[in-house]
C-alpha cells in the first residue's frame, strides 16, 4: 500500500483544504472544534474537508481520552518532491523555500509588534506515517542496524544493543562529536520501539532538552503501516528536532523497496565537511 500520489494532488488542489493545512502546520494535534473555528463554514464541512486529507495521507489522527487530534503528516508531499524534484534543483528549491520561511518569520514579528493575534506556538507533538513494502522484520532490521540507519539517516548510524533501558548513539565518522544520545524505554522487536530523544548535532538543538520519538509497525497486507511519533517537545521547539523525519522516512522507504538512496542536503552535510 502506498499514499496515492492522485489522491494528494487533488486533496492540495482545494484552498480551503490547504487552509486546514495551514492551520495544522502552525498548530498541530488540534481538534475538530478548534479547526472549526479557524475556518468560516460548518462542523460538517470542516470534517468532509478531512477525510479527503486522511484518505491523501495527509493528516492523521490520535485519540486521546475522548478526544481526537488531528495532525498534519508532510511525508506524502516530501515522496512527491523526492519524485519530480532532482537533486540539481533541490538547491534552488531550498533557497526559495528558505525565503518563504525568513520572510513569514518577518511577517510574524510585525504582526506581534502592531498588536495583532501572534501565531499559535509550535506543537509539543508531532506524528509521522508512511507506507513501506517490506516485512516488519526487515524494517526493524533497518531501523536498528547502523549501516541501514546511516544510509538513509543523513549519514548518522545508531549504535545500541536495544535492550530496555539500554543507551544508544547517533554518530557520523566525519562529525567530531555525538550527533544524538538517548535511552530505549520500551523494545518490543518488531512491532514498537520507544525511545528518550537528545539531539546533540548544534547548540541550538541542545539547548533543547530531551524528548521523546515512539516508532509503531503495523502489518497490513504486503506492506508495513510505520508511524513515528515525536512527542515531549517544548512549545517553540526548534524545528530541526522534528523537521527532518520525512526526508528519512522517505529514505528508508526508498531503501527497503527500491535498495537505491536518496541524496538529501542532511545526508550531504558531513560528506561534503570532509571533502573540505
């Protein structure tokens, strides 16, 4: 089972579904109630809008007590870019992209200094998902030995015997230092791995404290429902603690279906550090 790529254009193509998009990326894991109030139409429109978001992969949704939140899932539209964008244009595409973002944070800063409503804090949760034809041992397999993880997980492998409570490392041969330490809470091979998660690759991720990264394989005909939940976040959190999971998620699909790899800036960083 893979996310339908039709699906995703047509779900993208209406405004208000972008909107509700829009409204996730700035805040995620809300409810129906208070993505109704962001938007000027009916209970029932906002929860015919997304479905069609759910069936694109696009959100996701958690119960939690009797609520249910909705969370926005940007691995379908990453798959979608690792497909028609080449790496001679990701560049360019990340430049433009890198402007949006400079000049969206100028927009913000304005708005709060004239008294406008500021923009909701970032989520303390962020969900994952993606769909991979693969066994659930072979996925485990790549999630826990070093050489699979590095080659999918820009470049850093992960080191551990994976026994509860146990430590693991994120390390890079070109990296002077840890990129990443943390303890395995819960293991249950090959179905659930929870992990503490503390990122170490700059001082601004550091300085972030530690959170927490739930991996979930779920079976589901000849193919593996795995769903990463990044949670335990401080509001505001940097980005880059959670920014980078659809690239490695699109990567580790890319390698357990196809054997090739993808070449994204993450994983050229140290590379080219060395090359230097």
């Amino acid at each position: 089972m893979m996310f339908p790529m039709d699906a995703v254009f047509r779900a993208l193509a209406d405004p208000t579904r972008r909107s509700l998009l829009d409204e996730l990326y700035k805040q995620d894991g809300q409810t129906l109630a208070a993505l109704e109030e962001r938007l000027p139409m009916t209970r029932f429109g906002v929860m015919k809008h997304l479905k069609v978001l759910e069936q694109a992969g696009l959100v996701r949704t958690k119960r939690r007590g009797r609520e249910k939140l909705h969370f926005l899932n940007p691995v379908p539209i990453r798959l979608v870019h690792d497909r028609w964008v080449s790496k001679y244009a990701e560049p360019w595409a990340a430049t433009l992209s890198g402007l949006k973002a400079t000049i969206e944070e100028e927009a913000k800063m304005t708005d709060e200094r004239s008294g406008k409503r500021p923009w909701t804090a970032a989520p303390e949760e962020k969900v994952f998902e993606i769909y991979i034809r693969t066994t659930p041992e072979r996925l485990w397999e790549a999630i826990t030995d070093p050489q699979m993880r590095s080659s999918y997980s820009f470049g850093m492998a992960v080191n551990s015997d994976w026994s509860v409570g146990s430590r693991y490392e994120g390390t890079n041969p070109n990296a002077p230092d840890l990129l990443l330490e943390g303890e395995n809470l819960e293991v249950d091979p090959p179905l659930r791995l929870v992990q503490s998660f503390r990122a170490l690759w700059s001082d601004e991720v550091k300085s972030e404290g530690t959170s927490r990264v739930t991996w979930e394989i779920e079976p589901v005909a000849d193919s593996c429902r795995l769903t990463v939940t990044h949670d335990q976040l401080r509001a505001d959190a940097h980005s880059e603690l959670y920014g980078g999971w659809p690239m490695i998620l699109s990567g580790l699909k890319t390698l357990l279906e196809t054997g090739e790899l993808l070449d994204t800036p993450g994983s050229l960083r140290y590379s080219q550090a060395a090359a230097d």
